[in-house]
C-alpha cells in the first residue's frame, strides 16, 4: 500500500481505539446512573408508602420509570423480580 493509505490506515485504527474506549467509559457511567436512579426510585416508594400517599405511581416511582427510560412497568435490568417495584 501506498504511504497515504498506510497513515490513513494508522489513523483510523488509533480513532476506533479512542471510540472503543469511549464506549466502555460510556457504559460504566450508564451502569452507574441506572444503579443511581434505582435507588432513588426505592426511597421514594418507601417514603411514600411510610407518609400514607395512595398507590398511584409516579413519574420516579411507575415501574422504575425513571430507571427504564420512561416505559412504566418495564423490569430494571439485573434487578431480582422478587423486587421490582
């Protein structure tokens, strides 16, 4: 191969290198968030449940709304059923 195409080549490999990583970073910081908002979603329905307010969900509550992107009722990934809210 040409010279052109083998520097074209280096540089495409170094920024999908650079991609993959970014990606990993990406996904750890989902996790984390997901494992956040969980949390937050648990303590609101405690906290609910313990000042007596009705059964209705809420946009933090529905589901685990919050933690599934706003689908109520769609199970939290590596959430045990036993429970999801």
């Amino acid at each position: 191969m040409s010279e052109r195409l083998q520097a074209r080549l280096a540089e495409l490999r170094r920024e999908y290198e650079l991609g993959q990583r970014r990606l990993q970073e990406l996904m750890g910081q989902e996790v984390t968030l997901r494992e956040t908002l969980l949390r937050i979603s648990g303590a609101i329905q405690v906290l609910e449940e313990m000042s007596g307010t009705p059964d209705a969900p809420s946009s933090a509550t529905g589901g685990a709304t919050a933690a599934t992107g706003g689908v109520p009722g769609t199970p939290v990934e590596g959430m045990p059923v036993s429970s999801r809210p």
